[in-house]
C-alpha cells in the first residue's frame, strides 16, 4: 500500500512587504498555509515553528534559525537578492534556497528614469509653483525659474552591465545619451556600449546609475575619493542595492556642490534611520529618496507571485 505523502507546512514570514495575504491564497493547494504580515528577529522561531518551507522577503535566515528549525527543506525568496540567508550553510545543511529573477527588469527601468526626471527637471519645484497659485498672479506664461539639464547628447555611465543596466541602457541611448559602463564583476561585456574603468565613468559622465548586487566588490564602491571625480553638474542615481555608495559621503558631496543631486531606491538601512544624514534640509533639493519601490509594478507584483508559486509547486511535487 502507498504510503500518502505528508502536507508541506508552509509560512509565510513577511506578507506585507508584497501586499496583502490574500495574494498568498494560492499556496494553499501546495500545503498547510500560515501567513504573517511581519516577522521580527525575536519573532523568527516561533512564526517558523514546524514549517518545512518558509516564504520570506527579507527575514534574516542565518545558522541560528537553521538548526534551531530542523523541519525546514526549503526557504523561498520573493526577491532576486539572497543576502539575507547564510547560503553556505543552508547548503551544507542540505536545505534548498530559491529565489526569483528577472520579474522586475521594466519596473525597475522605468523607475530609474521617473526619480532622476524627476529630480533632474525639479519637478516638485513647478509643480509647487502653479498649485501655489504664483503662477496665477504673473504676466508672463513661463517662469524659467532653475532650468534644467537636457540628457541628449549627456554621457550615461552605468555601473553593473547586468539585465537592468542593459535596458537602462537601451533606454539611455533612445534619449540620446552616449552610453559607458563598468562591469563591477568583470564578467558582463557587450560591444554594444564603451567599457571604461570605474575612474573613467566617474570622471566622464553626466548621469551615473548603479545597477549592481551588494557583495564584497561593490560595498562602499562610491565613497569620497570618487565624488571628488565626479564632474560638479552630475547626478548619480542608486537603484541596485543599499551599502553601494557611503551615504555619510554622498550627503557631504551633496553639500559641498561635488555633485548636482543624488536618487536614491535604495539605502543602506531600511527605513532610512532619523539620524542619516540624508535627512539634512540643507540637501533636500538636491536629493529625491523613495522607499525601495522600483520593484513594486503591478506588472512586476504579478510577475513576482507566479514565479514564487512555481519555484514552491516545483518542489513540493518533486
């Protein structure tokens, strides 16, 4: 007689750094379902339980967890990076780690344009101006107040040549820039573009974009010494990962006018603590921060959840 296989326990750590639980409702035909909004560091054991696979965003799962959980088979990531999981010793223990790629190449992209577009054409500024009502009370039908730079004919400088850097790329080049790169682990090249030293990019380009993971190459890439290469009217724009640029020298840069203005998607710590100096009112027009949401498209969300569900279908069914 067969011997019926037994139900994955599945949970799920951190629902609402996707959006609502219901959008998990579909695991339950792959097993027992437990869905947490958040899951703290104090918290990870008891949510985790019994649980044979875990979903999770951004929980830390590191050798602690791992033996003190000995039911776990499968940590399942909804996200491409994996710095939050002691991989080495997941593979030691034999514990599969999965996670998901290229679901977010077009929201991202897109969201690198809109945040240095933004900020580039000051936006806010304009716009402030007109609901003011300032606009209302003038003669004239323009007011030309602090410009702004035009991208044809700009160099674009992209750091990590990756699927994202070659769309952001690809997209650069439509708007008529002239398009260098860096290859921050000397793996990724194309003939399409000019590949330059990391000096050069910084010292001949007009926007500077940062595609690239966090890893022992990249972490702390842009500190001080490289502002001080940057032409004075650039712009650098991080939507790769948090910990790429030395925030504390971004800030200075930003305030000694070493640079034109800085987007940030990404930060070292996340929420942006109140005492970082990216806070600083006197930076702020040269600044525009968002909440890690280049990823979040409804397109990308989407994307995101299908490929989670295979990657945990896949394994159950094995």
């Amino acid at each position: 007689m067969k011997k019926e296989k037994t139900m994955e326990q599945i949970v799920v750590l951190d629902a609402a750094t996707i959006g609502e639980n219901c959008i998990f409702d579909p695991f339950k035909k792959l097993g027992n379902l437990r869905v947490f909004a958040t899951t703290n560091s104090t918290e990870r054991l008891q949510h985790i339980d019994n649980a044979s696979i875990i979903i999770t965003n951004k929980v830390i799962i590191d050798k602690e967890i791992m033996d003190a959980c000995p039911s776990l088979k499968l940590i399942c990531l909804t996200a491409t990076g994996m710095n939050n999981v002691d991989l080495a010793y997941a593979k030691k223990k034999g514990i599969v780690v999965k996670n998901v790629a290229g679901y977010s190449t077009e929201s991202v992209v897109q969201h690198t344009f809109a945040i240095l577009l933004s900020l580039l054409q000051h936006t806010a500024y304009y716009s402030s101006y007109v609901s003011s009502t300032v606009y209302s009370h003038q003669n004239l039908f323009t007011h030309i107040g602090p410009g702004y730079m035009e991208l044809h004919g700009r160099t674009w400088g992209i750091i990590g040549l990756g699927t994202i850097g070659r769309r952001v790329a690809q997209v650069a080049s439509a708007f008529g820039c002239k398009v260098v790169y860096y290859s921050t682990s000397g793996n990724n090249h194309t003939k399409d573009y000019q590949e330059v030293t990391l000096d050069e990019l910084l010292q001949t380009s007009d926007i500077i974009s940062i595609h690239s993971p966090l890893n022992q190459q990249t972490k702390g890439l842009i500190d001080s010494e490289q502002f001080k290469k940057m032409k004075p009217d650039a712009y650098i724009v991080n939507v790769g990962r948090g910990g790429i640029i030395n925030e504390n020298a971004l800030a200075q840069a930003l305030r000694e006018k070493r640079i034109a203005g800085a987007c940030l998607d990404v930060m070292e710590k996340e929420p942006l603590p109140l005492t970082s100096p990216l806070l600083e009112e006197s930076i702020q027009d040269k600044l525009l921060i968002t909440p890690h949401v280049a990823w979040v498209s409804d397109k990308a969300l989407k994307k995101l959840m299908e490929l989670t569900y295979e990657n945990v279908r896949t394994f159950v069914e094995e």
